[in-house]
C-alpha cells in the first residue's frame, strides 16, 4: 500500500482529501509552519514574522477565501463570473450594518462578530441565489457582461446609499475582530490589542493573522468537500457539457443557482473580514479591478483546482511588495556602482531626474514607470504569459516539477 | 415677483422644447461614439469570437497618439503647410488612427493568435490583461496632465433650431457616419466577404482557401482604428479638455449598447450604440431634480446596465443577435 | 515554447529570492543631493525665522533620545511619505514630492538638522485606504514623522496607528477636521480649511460681481461626494446663509466622477445663477465647464476649491473661457510670487530640476519639509527627538514662519485658535504662462475675507 498510492481498496479512502498518510503528514506539516510563522520559530522564514508580512499573510487569508468563492463558480461550476466584487461589498455592508457603532452618521446595530459574519455571508447567499435564475438564463460572453453589468450597479447601490456605505469617497467604519457574547463593553477575546494568549506574547496582528488562517483553512476544507460530494461532480459535468449535464438528470439552473449562492457566500464572508481588517472601506473599493484580481489569482494558481487557487491568491497578494522589495533592491545595486550587475540594474532601474531607465523608485518626476505603474504593468504582463504559455497556471508548474522529480533520473 | 412668474410661464413651453432639442443632439453625439465603439467590438468578435475588453485603452492610445502628432511634432502638417490647418489637424488623426491600426495586428499576433481554442475565460482574461499592460504604458505616455488635442473645432457652438450643438459634435456625427459607409461597403469587398465567410463557417472559408489568420489580423486592425476615432473624437470639446488617464474607461459605456444590440450584429451595434446614447441623455436631462433623488447619484450612468440586463431576461441572445446553436 | 516557460519560470524565482534576500534591506532614497548650490543658497540659509536651519551647529549632539527614526551614528533623520502617486490626484502630488526633494537635498548641504540629514522615505498609496494602511505598515518603524499623506479618508483611516505612534502627519488635504483637536490629534493642519477657503473666495468673487454694477448674485453649487467636496459645500452654505444670498442650485455631491456630466451642466445652466461655486477634480470640471459653455452660459462667475484647477486648462479649448470667468485661490503661495521662500523655490528649481514645468504645488511640498523641519529642529534642540518629542515640539509651536510660501501656522491653543483663514487669490493667464509662469496670476497674498474672518470656528464643517 505504501508504495501504490493511487490504490484504493474502499470507497472512504477514495474520496478521503488525504488518502495517503504521506499527505497527511505534508498537510500537517504546513499547517504547523503556517501558525508557527508570527513566532518566529521558522528558520529562514522569520522575516514574516514582522508587523508588515503579518498583515501581507492576513490579506492572504482574507483574499482565499474570497478566490475559493469563485473557485466554486468558476472552477468547478464553468460560469464566467466578472461579479464578484458585488457580492464581496454586499457581504462587508451587511456586517456593517449589523456590527457598526451605533449612533454614528451610519446605519450599525452592534450586534457581535458571531451574528455579523455569518450573516454577512447568508445575505450574500440569498442575494446570490435571488440574482443567479436572471444570469443563468443568459451563457458565455453574455454572462460575463452580466456579471459586469452587476459590478457597476453595485457601485451606484453603495454610492447611493450613504447612510448605509457612508457616502463615496468617505467610507465607514466597520465593525473590527472582537469577541463579545451580546454588546458587553469589554469583549472577552479582543484581536486589536497586543498581549499575552497562554503565557506567549503576540502582536495583535498575529493574533489576527492565527484567526484568520482558522477562517481560511475552515474555507479550504468546505470547498474541498463540495468538490467530492454529489454537487460537486454536478457542478463539473455542467462546466464539461451542461447539455449532456442536464440529459443525465442534472437539473441545470438549480445547480447554477447553487453555485452561485455558495460562492456569493465566500464572498459575503469575504467581504465581512475584509472591513473588520482593514477597518475603513470606501464604496469604490469595490470595483471592476477587485473581481479581475480575483479571476486573476484564479488563473495564475491554476483553474480548477484548490491548491491552486490558493497558489494565486497568495501570488496576487504579495505580488506588489515583491515588485517593491526587487525594485529597490535594483535601484541600490544600480547606486553602488559595483561592476556587471550595477550596469544591468542601471539600465533598468532610473535613480536621477535624467537616468533613463523603465521603472524608477524616485518620488519626483523622473523617466520610467513608478513603481505601482510597474506593479500593474507586470501583472497585466504576468497574466498575459501565465494565459499564453502555461494555462495551468502555478500549479501546472508545481505539477511538472513533481513529475519531473518523481521520475528522475529517468526524466524523459 | 409676478412678472417674474408669468414670464416664466411663459418660456416654460420653449424651454421644454429647448430641453428636449439639446437631449437629443448631445445623445446623438454620445451615440455616435458608443456606435463607433460598438462597431469596433462586434467587428473583432464577430471575427474571432473574442470580446475585446482592451478597447477602450486602445481608443485612449489612438487618441495620445493623434494628440503627440498634432500638437507635439505636427507631423505631417509641416509637411504640407499648404493645405488649411483643419485639414492638417485631419491627417494627424488619420496617421494615428493608421498606426493604432497596426498595434491592434501586432496585439494580435502576440496575444490572441496563441489563445485560439482556450476556453472562454482565459480569452476573457487575456483581454482584460492587455487592458491593463495598454492602460499603464499609455497612462505614461499621457503624463499626468490631460492632453488637449489641438482639433481645429475649439470650443465652436452653432446654434440648429433651439439647440446648441458644438463643431467637434457635429464632426463626431459625420466621422461616424463615414466609417458606417465605409464599412458597408467593405463587407462587399473581397476581404469583407471574406471575413463574413470566416464569422459564419470558419472551417468551411478555410476549405474556400480563405486565410483565418489573414482575416483575424484585419479585423483587429479594423477594430483598433475605429477605437481609436471613437477615441479622438471622445476626448474633444466639451465631452473633455483631452486624452487623459480616465479615457480609456470611456469604452466600458459602450458595452451594453453591444450586448442591447447583439454581439454578432453589425446593425445592431450600431443601432444600440445610439439606443444607449439617447437613453443615457434623455435620463440625464430628465430624471433628475428632488423627484427622482430616490435613483441616487449617477444613474444616468448606469441606466444603459440595467436596460441591457432587462433585454438580456426577454432575449438573452440581444434583440438582433442569433441564437447560438449548441451542441452535446 | 519550452524554452519560453524555463525562462518564465527562472524569472518568477529570481524575483521570489530576489525579494527575499533584500527585505531586511532597507529601501531608503535619499534626497536629491545638493551639490550644485551656488553661494546665494548659503546666504539665505541665515535667515532669522525659527524654520530656518542655521549653519552653525557644527557641534556634536548632546544627549538627544531618539526611538524610531533617527540614526545618531550614521547622522541620518528619515521622514516618510504615504503619497498618491498613481491615483487620480497623482498629477498633483508629483510636484509635491518634487519640492520636498528639493527643500530636504538643500536643507542636507547647509548643515541639515544639528548636522544630521534628512532622508525621504516614500511609499505609493494608490490613493486608496488599503494602500495609505499598508505603505504606512511598511514604514512605520523607520521614520521619525510623516511629511505628507494624500487624502482626508485615507489618513483618517491611519489617524489611529499616528496616534499610538504619536507620530506626527502632515496631510496635503485641506479637510476642516484636522484643525479640529478632537479629530486626529497627530496630524498637522497646513493651510485654510476647505469650508473657510470657500468662505473667503465668495466674499472675493461677490465684491467682483458688484464692482461690475450689478444686483445681488444668485449661487449655484456642484461637488464631488466626500469630503472635499462636501467640506467645502458646507462652507459655500454657510456663507450663503450668512450673507443672505440665495442659492438656485444645490449640487453638492452630485459630480459623480466617470459618469456624463452633462446633466450637472444643465442644471447649472437652467438656474441661471451669477456665481458658481465648484469643488470636483480637474477632469470633470473641464465636463461640466464645457457643457455648459456649450450652451451659452457665459455671464457668471466661477470659482471652487484650489484642486478644481489645473494649469492644462490653458492649453485647451476653454482656455479663453476659463481666463474670463475662473477666480481661484490656493492655500499658498501660486508659482512666481514674489516672497523669499518662493525665490529660494525657483531657484532650487532652475538650478537642480530644469526641465520641471512651472508649477503651483512645488511650493505646496517645501512647504510641508518646512514644517516637519521646524518640528524637527524644535524636538532636536529641546533634546527629545523620539516621536513624541517631536509631536510635543510640534504642538508649541505658534508661529511657524514659511518665508511668504504660506501663511504662519499655530499649533497651541484651542481649536478657534489655531484654524487657519488666510488664503491666495490668482486668476488664470495665459500671458504668465507664455511668460515661463505657472499660469496664475497672483491677486493677492494672505486674504482673509470678511465672512471667514468673522465666522466663530469650533469644530470640523462636515463630518465623517
């Protein structure tokens, strides 16, 4: 047995999610480096233990969830979704509306996290399910345009009700992650304050990072499970050949509606975890570009997949402070004057008014891109050549390297 | 106090009608450039089935290009200095709409050739991307500040009956008019049937010895140069001062006058296009003031979303798209 | 193909290693280093105002405490930007930060602060809430204050994280809450409120209209939503109200920025109002401008708050139009004023960034180094240049002197006290722009107009 993995000898092992005890190991293995990371015990990975990657990891989290939402709908569902972003804010001003300070120029009933954030995520549900029999009738192109349509009436919603969004431009505050049984002034388990948690002293940041891997790993396992139970495999035969679906008893729209509300509920919760990180969001936050960066990780770890959507969501968020991070790393090895690399680090990089170069790191007007400029541009052109030369993305390269490894030496 | 009122009474019926003149000629000037957005889409999808959402970062980099002519080296107006300046400024346009012709065949060859046969969300996705690569080079080409783009038109209003109707517009009308002709006449050209052989059967125009990547390279062409007219002329008073980096959102506008009008329907790109530009003004001039403050801020915008979202319900295919025929 | 995804592949691991090895780097840029001053530079340096760094302590520091920010052994004081620079007030912001460079590489050749030099740190916000609390994230522990944030809700939004910091903010946002002591304690007012500015520039343009002969004006209002539309609304309401005139069109937050704005023109038109006060970005005021010049309204007099206005206007179609009609007012000093801190800004600017256009905010961004130095060299002389030193340093301060770039500013006493009222006025020319100007011509300095000057100031004109 230890040899054959892809032997199954009973149905519960087949569609276990970690049939092999080799599997069980890695995945516990990487659970336990994941939340040992804010301590610092992670030997060449204790850089992530600093305030700045602790929220970069949190953001991870948060934006997992919502790319595993439209996993669902995308991934094992086929219907092109340009959408979610609407249902992200839908689940972030509900939770505000239920969570929010009360007696402020917005609506907020402050009512704890264990009522909004679910809440957040059955609204999106029914909003989700309520819009989906209207989309569906509609395939392909088509409901793309939809699902875009449905983004910027979104945006005229959350601009129009200030009382509820706090006005365009303005933003409101949304409830943060604390604990209470029913609206007690102090709560009994509080993620915005430093301190001690069994005798070990955090950050609140990574105490916020701890919740919401738990939040995160919560929504990997559901989404792992749809994708072996019966509404999975529907889901699958619809995006193969919906036709085909529906003449085998697969009743079309009812899955479709279903896909739909259970990725809006991803999405809702996103939404809600969303606001309570950040702590102020604006209406516009929740624009065309937030449901293309979500397709984008969906794309760029590999569509279809979990593991790879997850891949993607960890590439698009951290893809801006790598840019950053290697920027500046060109434009100080460009100044040091230091042989071969300088020049070529120079070419790249503008470090005075006049230096010509494509990206330059200077706050004033200079030649060349600034750096979120080029932020943008890579990933625009990152998305292009993940399209063109490896559509499966990070995962499809995580696949050949493993193949290549599992058979070497014989690697041909 | 009371002359006041009667006067007003008076006007009140000539200013109806001046209400109604100006809604119509400004939503016939803004169905103009969503007519000439529409056409450049449904030309390249009905070609090779890829909607094109990096339209409207083309339109606003044949727009900078056309600004960087004529203003910054007056090419090839030094040239032929002899000639009016409107003229001059007109063959500036011409010249960038020409050279945004040849971006959009080389965005073919590199982006789109390689995605023939990848499913529908990575195609969707890749033009999303050259959205945004195209939208941050041109951004940067832009500069910070709006660009104006030297047209010879200015700020010129002439009066037609009780509208004030501004030169650029009617240029705008007339510019889209030609290209509508223009067209016309192309499908019954030998590549224009060409290419609607491709759009019906591609297989069989192939068996007829028709090029399928010769054709796609035109239509993309084609596509990119009437983006970049809808650009130039979108970017002109009084719709705005310039080429700026807000331009190339413009286009997103003209997506449900597409999908209203069918996305493999020439005439009915057209006709939607100025479907949406009528219905956009006419709620701009109209559903506004203290009654209709229960629609929020900024619906005029996005009326044309929820009217294309109604006609979606009745025909999901559009009015005068065809139904696809889907097979198991 | 294949060689294409190696390739692709090799790419995406350098960056990945690339990035971390270097994140325990530091991503300083240094300030534009002042090595081509010529010998006027060193003259003016002796000024007498507390601004001013004088060239004489050449002495080393005594006991200076120090927590973030400042490194006594490598003689560096780094300050940090949270700043828009590829959002949509990017265009403005640019020339900011091109001033501050300028002031901090000119401050560094003429002894800096106690000999330590100043070094920038910036970090692009995108002008977005997410991006002003992660660059803020990123550079919080490494500099001693924050000499400019972009945007009221995005600063509002780190206002908590300034205040557990105690860490000083200097907002190139005019929002009537900063002066407001129970709003932001950390962060710095620097110039008049919008609702004040608004006050200010309609007692201007009504003495205008009637200087002109004629009756009392009607107003019409249009802005974007939030607060720097809604602030300055607030203060055009009120002077209405004070001054009894009659307001024929209330737009107030009805400029919704990618819509057409024709129908904000018709109304305008359709009031038939006198003066016109607008608060909205440049692109959507050149829409709603144009819409309704198209249609014949030619009579009125414009005016909004200082971003409204962009110099590009001159080189457009509106150019004669908005000459005619457009009377601005800026919260300092426009291009080519004729003040020793505007010299020492052209100068700077001829000598060391040639190819710079003539511009109104270059002189915003000195102003802004000019107060964090004087925080600086207050904390530094008071022997306490931790975080909270230099907010208290700050916060005893009440008169701080920008050489005629900007009218003093306090910061002691009541909210009452401190607001800020005086403003520029300039009108838009051509002739000073073909003359090598910014395109503003300067009316008057340090106008404070009778409805601002008399309104009893207490709290913040609009609220969050």
């Amino acid at each position: 047995m230890r040899t054959r993995p892809r032997l199954y000898v009973s149905y519960a092992s087949e569609v276990s999610l970690l049939p092999t005890w080799t599997q069980k190991i890695a995945a516990l293995l990487f659970l336990t480096v994941l939340v040992l990371i804010p301590f610092g015990l992670i030997p060449g990975l204790g850089f992530l233990a600093d305030n700045d990657w602790m929220k970069i990891l949190s953001r991870v989290a948060i934006f997992a969830i919502g790319a595993l939402g439209l996993h669902i709908l995308s991934g094992l569902a086929g219907q092109v979704s340009l959408g979610h972003a609407f249902f992200v804010g839908i689940g972030a001003y509900t939770a505000a509306i239920l969570g929010g300070e009360v007696g402020k120029g917005t609506w907020g009933l402050g009512l704890p996290i264990w009522i909004w954030l679910p809440a957040a995520a059955v609204v999106a549900a029914v909003i989700g399910a309520v819009i989906a029999p209207v989309a569906v009738r509609v395939r392909g192109i088509y409901l793309a345009i939809v699902t875009l349509g449905l983004v910027f009436v979104g945006e005229w919603m959350f601009r129009s009700l200030p009382f509820i969004t706090g006005g365009s431009q303005a933003g409101r505050k949304f409830p943060g992650f604390e604990f209470r049984f029913w609206m007690e002034e102090t709560p009994f388990l509080d993620f915005t304050s430093d301190g001690a948690w069994f005798g070990v002293q955090m950050t609140s940041e990574a105490k916020t990072y701890i919740l919401l891997l738990a939040f995160a790993v919560v929504a990997v396992v559901i989404a792992k499970n749809i994708q072996r139970t019966r509404i999975g495999r529907a889901f699958m035969s619809i995006r193969d050949r919906d036709i085909a679906a529906e003449v085998m008893g697969v009743a079309d729209t009812k899955h479709k509606v279903m896909a739909f509300a259970l990725s809006s509920a991803l999405a809702g919760a996103t939404g809600a975890l969303m606001g309570a990180f950040v702590g102020r969001l604006i209406p516009e936050g929740f624009s065309l570009f937030l449901s293309i960066q979500f397709v984008a990780a969906l794309l760029i770890g590999g569509l279809g997949t979990v593991s790879g959507t997850l891949l993607g969501a960890a590439f698009v968020v951290v893809l801006p402070r790598l840019v950053q991070d290697f920027t500046g790393l060109l434009a100080a090895t460009a100044e040091s004057g230091a042989g071969f690399l300088s020049a070529v680090a120079g070419f790249f990089v503008s470090t005075a008014e006049h230096d010509p170069g494509i990206v330059s790191t200077l706050p004033g007007p200079s030649p060349g891109l600034n750096i979120a400029q080029f932020n943008l541009l890579l990933y625009g052109l990152l998305l292009i050549g993940f399209l063109i030369f490896e559509p499966l993305g990070l995962y499809g390269i995580w696949i050949r390297i493993r193949n290549y490894w599992k058979s070497w030496p014989f690697t041909y | 106090m009371m002359l006041d009122f009667v006067v007003f009474a008076q006007v009140g019926g000539q200013a109806a009608a001046d209400k109604f003149a100006n809604a119509t000629s400004s939503g016939i000037a803004l169905g103009a450039i969503y007519a000439l957005l529409a056409l450049g889409l449904v030309l390249i999808y009905k070609a090779t089935q890829v909607l094109n959402f990096a339209h409207g970062a083309i339109a606003a980099l044949g727009a900078f290009f056309a600004a960087y002519l004529a203003t910054v080296i007056n090419f090839p107006g030094r040239y032929v200095t002899f000639l009016p300046v409107t003229l001059q400024w007109i063959l500036s346009a011409l010249v960038a709409v020409l050279i945004t012709a040849v971006v959009g065949l080389v965005l073919e060859r590199l982006a789109i050739r390689p995605m023939i046969g990848e499913p529908l969300f990575s195609v969707v996705m890749i033009t999303i991307a050259l959205d945004i690569v195209i939208r941050t080079i041109t951004d940067d080409f832009i500069g910070t500040n709006p660009r104006p783009l030297g047209d010879p038109w200015g700020a010129d209003v002439i009066h037609i009956g009780p509208a004030f109707v501004a030169k650029s517009e009617m240029a705008t009308v007339l510019v889209t008019l030609i290209c509508l002709v223009g067209i016309a006449l192309f499908f019954r050209s030998r590549y224009g049937v060409a290419m609607r052989a491709t759009a019906f059967d591609q297989e069989a125009a192939m068996a007829q010895g028709i090029s399928a990547g010769r054709i796609f390279a035109l239509a993309w062409a084609i596509g990119a140069g009437l983006a970049a007219v809808a650009g130039v002329f979108s970017s002109l008073f009084p719709r705005s001062i310039g080429v700026s980096n807000t331009t190339a959102f413009f286009a997103f506008r003209a997506l449900p006058a597409i999908v209203i009008g069918g996305l493999d329907s020439i005439s009915g790109a057209v006709v939607g296009g100025f479907i949406v530009g009528l219905a956009e003004s006419y709620a701009g001039a109209y559903l506004i003031g203290d009654s209709w403050s229960f629609l929020g801020l900024g619906f005029a915008g996005v009326m044309p979303y929820i009217v294309m979202l109604v006609v979606l319900i009745v025909r999901p295919y559009g009015l005068f798209g065809t139904e696809e025929i889907r097979r198991v | 193909m294949k060689k294409l995804r190696i390739f692709a592949l090799v790419l995406v691991f350098a960056l990945i290693a690339a990035a971390c090895s270097s994140s325990s780097d530091d991503t300083t840029t240094t300030a534009a280093s002042g090595g081509e001053e010529t010998t006027t530079t060193a003259a003016q340096a002796t000024t007498t105002t507390a601004a001013q760094a004088t060239t004489t302590t050449a002495a080393a520091p005594m006991e200076i405490k120090t927590d973030f920010g400042v490194d006594l052994e490598a003689g560096t004081i780094t300050v940090g930007q949270t700043a828009d620079l590829t959002g949509s007030f990017a265009p403005l912001i640019k020339p900011i930060m091109a001033g501050q460079q300028l002031y901090w590489g000119w401050l560094n050749a003429n002894g800096g602060i106690g000999g330590l030099e100043v070094q920038m740190e910036t970090r692009d916000t995108g002008y977005t809430v997410e991006g002003t609390i992660a660059a803020y994230d990123e550079i919080r522990d490494k500099v001693v204050a924050i000499s400019h944030t972009t945007g009221s809700p995005q600063t509002l939004a780190i206002s908590d994280a300034l205040e557990e910091d105690s860490m000083i903010a200097v907002p190139a946002t005019w929002y009537s809450g900063w002066t407001d002591t129970n709003i932001a304690p950390t962060v710095l007012h620097l110039g008049a409120p919008y609702c004040l500015e608004s006050m200010s520039l309609l007692d201007w343009v009504s003495s205008e209209w009637a200087n002109e002969g004629n009756d009392a004006p009607t107003l019409a209002l249009a802005s974007i939503p939030g607060d720097f539309g809604l602030d300055s609304m607030a203060g055009a309401l009120k002077w209405a109200e004070i001054n009894g005139v009659e307001v024929v069109y209330d737009g107030s937050g009805t400029i919704i920025p990618g819509q057409d704005q024709k129908p904000v023109a018709d109304a305008i038109v359709a009031s038939g109002a006198d003066m016109v006060y607008i608060t909205t970005t440049p692109t959507t005021f050149s829409e709603v401008f144009g819409a309704a010049l198209q249609q014949g309204f030619v009579g009125a007099k414009w005016s909004g708050s200082g971003p409204t206005y962009n110099p590009a206007f001159l080189g457009s179609p509106i150019a004669d139009a908005i000459q005619a009609m457009w009377y601005g007012g800026f919260y300092g000093q426009p291009w080519g004023g004729d003040s020793a801190g505007m010299a020492l800004v052209m100068q700077l600017v001829e000598t060391q960034a040639p190819d710079m256009p003539a511009n109104d905010y270059v002189g915003l961004g000195v102003t802004e180094a000019m107060l964090v130095h004087a925080a600086l060299q207050k904390a530094y002389d008071n022997g306490d240049m931790t975080r909270a030193g230099v907010l208290a340093a700050v916060k005893s301060l009440d008169d701080v002197d920008f050489q005629g770039l900007a009218p003093n500013e306090n910061y002691t006493g009541t909210t009452a006290d401190q607001v800020q009222r005086a403003i520029t006025l300039y009108r838009p020319s051509v002739a000073n722009l073909e003359a090598g100007g910014s395109g503003s011509e300067i009316i008057e300095n340090d106008f404070v107009g009778p409805t601002a000057g008399g309104f009893d100031f207490q709290e913040a004109c609009y609220q969050f």
